[in-house]
C-alpha cells in the first residue's frame, strides 16, 4: 500500500485540496469516480474537523474490512482509531444508550438493520435523543437508505458524505437524490488515480448503455508509463483451474510488487472457498489472509474477499474469479462488478468457466484489436 494514503498536501490536486478550504462547520457531499481520492479527502477532513473543536465525531463506513482499511490510512491522523466505525456499530450504540437494543440472532443482516433503524427513528420521533455528535463523515453514501440517511442528518450537526451512485450494490431505496436535496455544498471530483487506462476501458464497457454514465478512460490520471497495465480475461476454467491459473500470475506479481496489495475476490464465499483451497495447495497459504473474516491479518500480502465486502478498497493486482456465478447475485451484478473491477490498479484478471453474463465479454472486448474470424474459426475449425 505504498501510495494508498496521502502523506503531503503535494499528493493532492487542485479539486481535492479545495474540500479543506470549506468552513468546519459546512456539511458536504463529495461525488466522484473509482480512484478519485473521496476516502482520502474523508479522513483528511475528519482529521481536519477533529483538531478543529470538533472533536465528538465519527467516520462511518459499511463494513469491518472497509473500517481495518481505513484505519491502516489513519494511523498518520490525531483523531484515535476508535471514532471509525460501522453503521450498524453507530446504531447500537445509539439504541444500547437509550436501553432499547434489539435481539438481532433470529433476523437476517437486511432484517436487523431495518430494525435497528426503525428504532432509532422512533427514538427521535419522541424526541429523546437529538444532536449527538458534532459530525459524522460517511464513506459509500449511495448504499445507505433514506430513512438512513434521515438519521444521520438528524443526529449532528454536520455531515460529510461521499458517493458514486455507479458503486451501490445494495437493495434499498435510493439516497441520493434525498443527500443533493439536503446538503447544500455539493463538491464534485472530476479527475482519478488509481485505474489503469486498460481497467478503465474494461470499466467503461461495464457501463455501456448508461445514458447518464461518465466515462473514466478520458478523466484518468494514472501514471501509466510507471505502471503499464494489463487486463487479462480467462475463461474456459473450472474454479479449482481458476486457481491455479491465479497462482501462477499472483507468483510473479509478488516478485514485481513487493510493497503491494494483491487482491483475490469472488462473488460469492462458496466460490472463494475453492479459490482459497486450490492457492494454498499451490503454496501459497503463508501469504493469504481472508479478509471478510474474524482472522483478517492486514500485514499480508494476499487479500481474499467477496466482492460485496472488498468495496472501497484497492490492489496493485487484482484477480475476480467465479465470474460464471455472477448472474446469480441479483440486480445490483453490473455494479457489482464495476466496482470489483475499479479495485484494480495495475492488473486485472477475469475468470470463469463456460459462460459469463455478456456485458463482461463485451467489455474485454476493447481490449482487442484483432482481425475478424475466418470462416474456419466460425464453424469451429481454427
């Protein structure tokens, strides 16, 4: 993660060191694509809000990995490490401090946190609780629900979100419409950093069709004469095969970038755990680490994730394999993998074994600059 974090205010652009010019006491919206620095600037601005008077505050983020990824940025900041914490952390909080936490072993994650969010409104509804933190910055806004959002608003003084409505991968209502009506400064980033210019084809191919969608390729602000990147479709493997396949690769990617985050995800844990059998046979088991896991070890090399939990972090290489199960995960897919994608930053790896949904195919296929088939490769001869 050599150059995950910002270290000098010369590690930022113009568009980014603007948001720190904002008075402390302004909430904000920052939107902007994959890799345009918005966890960044959110922790630089709680740890500009912090040493600020604003002291009682809190980033707030979806998941455990996400809040251990983050923390591993913030070390470098006054704020302690304890003010990141997951929204459902936040919630029972809140709920524990009134004496109204709920029984969540009998409900399902989607059942416990509308509950614990039904809750929570009924709480400020008779007025038993109001301005309780002098700010709270939210990271991956766009996945939070109205009545969410309706809390956040209601219990601080000042809200910092960032959003990318191309990266919601869950099922609720959607929330942006209610935080540009609601927040009065809006910050947009225009430019990114991390993507390669042949992730960023693949990404924008992911897309086509979105009438509303801003391609990266033209916006991107990666240094690819110091990072030439590489996007690599594989099909035709089982998992275990996909496996082997990634071995081989994430060998030599280990030699050429010692410093360095190398991603494994799948769209479901059942096809990761195939994944994580078939690269410890290959020897690889001392560099792994699960990282949607109690036993997640952030000091190796190796990280292994589903893609719904690997959202808002980034690899030097990445590798995205079960593709051919994607289809199984519901309307959010496209974005899904959209976001899986733009965890890459120099190489991109694709897996599946006889088909994958089309958009995917279709997608790699900016990559080519072939010659069309010939007539024997239609009938199955070349």
């Amino acid at each position: 993660m050599s150059n995950t974090w910002w270290h000098d205010e010369k590690d930022l652009v113009d568009e980014q060191l603007a948001l720190l010019e904002v008075p402390a006491d302004e909430s904000v919206l920052i939107e902007g694509p994959p890799g345009s620095g918005k966890t960044n600037l959110l922790l630089l601005r709680a740890n500009q809000l912090f040493i600020d008077q604003h002291p009682n505050l809190h980033v707030v983020v979806f998941g455990s990995l996400l809040k251990k990824f983050i923390k591993i940025g913030g070390v470098q900041y006054k704020f302690p490490e304890d003010k990141v914490v997951t929204h459902t952390h936040l919630f029972s909080t809140i709920l524990r401090a009134e004496g109204c936490d709920i029984d969540s072993n009998k409900l399902s994650l989607d059942e416990a946190r509308a509950k614990r969010c039904a809750e929570i409104s009924k709480l400020l509804e008779a007025k038993k609780i109001g301005k309780l933190y002098d700010a709270l910055l939210l990271d991956e806004a766009q996945d939070y629900s109205p009545a969410e959002i309706e809390i956040f608003l209601s219990i601080t003084d000042v809200v910092i979100a960032t959003a990318d409505s191309k990266q919601k991968i869950y099922a609720v209502d959607d929330c942006l419409e209610l935080l540009r009506g609601r927040i009065g400064r809006k910050h947009r980033l225009k430019y990114h950093f991390r993507n390669g210019r042949e992730i960023c084809k693949v990404a924008d191919g992911l897309m086509k069709g979105k009438p509303d969608y801003i391609k990266m390729l033209p916006s991107s602000h990666y240094k690819e004469s110091a990072y030439p990147s590489k996007v690599h479709p594989k099909p035709g493997l089982s998992l275990s095969e996909q496996a082997v396949a990634m071995a081989a690769q994430i060998k030599d990617q280990q030699f050429a970038y010692p410093d360095d985050i190398i991603g494994v995800m799948c769209p479901r844990n059942e096809d990761l755990d195939v994944i994580a059998d078939g690269l410890e046979a290959q020897g690889l088991g001392e560099f792994m680490t699960r990282a949607n896991s109690n036993d997640f070890d952030p000091t190796r090399q190796l990280w292994l994730s589903t893609l719904t939990a690997a959202k808002g972090l980034e690899f030097r290489a990445a590798h995205i394999g079960g593709l051919e199960n994607l289809s199984r995960m519901g309307g959010p897919q496209r974005r899904l993998i959209y976001t899986g994608v733009t965890r890459a930053k120099t190489t991109l790896s694709l897996y599946w074994n006889q088909a994958c949904p089309g958009y995917i195919q279709s997608a790699t296929l900016a990559l080519e600059t072939g010659q069309p088939p010939t007539i024997k490769r239609i009938f199955g001869k070349a």
